[in-house]
C-alpha cells in the first residue's frame, strides 16, 4: 500500500468488532484490503475514504475484545481503537438501528471514562457527533429479558449495554492513543432476546455455533422465525454502523 492511497500523515483507526456480522457491511466498502493471520485472529488492513483503517473480529465478550485490541496495538500500531458493534438498548428512546457514540463508558467498579477518548499523537475531529448524555455500559454477560434490562438501567442509570467496549478502552488507554465506542441498537429495552443469545454468545468455534443452532431449532421449531428475525435485524444494523465508519473515516483524515 502506498503513501499516495491513504494521504500524507495519515492516521490509523484501529477498528474492533466482536462477531462477523457487525463487521459484514464494513468489510464490503474498504478497499485494498490486506490480511494478516495473528495467533487465533485475522488482522485486516485496507483504505475507506483513503483512510488507513486495521480491524480484526475478537469474539464476544471482554476477554476476547482485550486479547484482540492488545494483538492490533503491539502488532500494527494505531493511532487509535473504536469498538464498533451491536448494542442492547436499556433506555426505551433508543429505537432499532439507532446509531449510538456515546459520551460515558461505564466499566467495572463503576468508573466512568469520558468519550472520546484522545491519545498522545490522536484528537477526534470536533465535528464527531457525539451522543451527548448518553452511557454506554459494559458487562460479562448477555442482558436479554425485560427484567434484566430493567434492573441494569435501575442500577447504572445507563442507556445502552455491550461486552466489549470497556475492555477495548482500557487497552487504548494503557496504550496513549484514542479510543471511540459506535453502537447500533439490535434490541430495544423493551424487547426479550430469544433464549438460544446466550448459548450462541459463548466463545465457540463455527462448527459448535451450527450444532448449536441446529440444536436449538430441533428443541424449539419456533427459533427458526426468532433467529431469521434477529438476522435480519442484524444485517440493518451492520449497514449502519458502516455507514456511521465511512463518515468517520471522511472526518479524519
């Protein structure tokens, strides 16, 4: 990749999702794209907007989300992390597909990290249309009934719930450089996930995934219309967040 591809000094946006799915309509609008096979992951690199972009799909939950933003740290170097996927909405405004930049991030212990967040060598354009007075809060597990949803809103007063992205800003913090959350909303806070989420959100290869499905649909036929429904959902909520990368990718460089 040339100097001419991606602009005099340009920056590095470090790019984290958790499931391929997030990733889908992304990944189909970057160009010049290279791959890297880096211990259990793939590291991708190309241009959007002639921006240099890296992005990798860490698996679901913290520990996964950090394995992977510290492999894309060490090994490539970017001027900054964003953690880019789904979201659980836990205020009843937030409306599918809605795309969420929050302000706060919410991590263990209740610290708050302002967004954000700026590196040593990386500011984010002013013009980032942040959401203001918005929490995103991270946790270890999925939040998928009414009830649940009710109660982390009760104890944390915040709008929106992921696994991933406090785990990535750490990292980035640790490391000087920004860091950004963008989140889609795939289920409102009035929604109940089908049952089968938490199975599927458990670390797994592919073919466990499949056998996990086909489990699912065997025990319940109903799953079948629960999960086309979700994938759906997903694929709109993919398009919107590449569509919420591609504005970024313009303002950067």
């Amino acid at each position: 990749m040339s100097q001419e591809d991606i602009g005099p000094a340009a920056a590095r946006l470090g790019i984290l999702f958790a499931l391929p799915i997030e990733a889908h309509a992304f990944e189909q609008r970057v160009r010049n794209t290279v791959e890297y096979q880096a211990s259990n992951l793939v590291i991708s690199e190309g241009t959007c907007n002639q921006q240099a972009v890296l992005w990798t799909i860490s698996g679901i939950g913290r520990q996964a989300a950090t394995n992977a933003a510290q492999l894309l740290v060490s090994g490539h170097r970017p001027d900054a992390l964003i953690s880019v996927g789904f979201a659980g909405g836990l205020s009843p405004e937030l409306k599918h597909n809605t795309v969420v930049i929050p302000e706060t991030l919410l991590c263990k212990n209740n610290e708050r990290i302002g967004l954000p967040m700026a590196g040593s060598r990386f500011n984010w354009p002013i013009s980032l249309s942040v959401t203001r007075e918005t929490t995103l809060v991270t946790v270890d597990a999925v939040v998928d009934s009414l009830q649940k949803k009710g109660d982390l809103r009760g104890e944390t007063n915040a709008d929106l719930v992921d696994m991933e992205s406090a785990a990535v800003a750490l990292v980035a913090r640790e490391n000087g450089i920004g860091f950004l959350a963008i989140r889609a909303i795939s289920d409102t806070s009035e929604e109940t996930l089908p049952p089968e989420v938490t199975t599927l959100s458990q670390p797994q290869s592919s073919m466990h995934r499949l056998g996990a499905v086909l489990a699912a649909i065997t025990r319940r036929p109903r799953a079948v219309t629960d999960l086309w429904t979700l994938w759906e959902q997903s694929l709109r909520c993919s398009r919107a967040l590449a569509d919420q990368l591609e504005e970024i990718t313009q303002m950067v460089h």
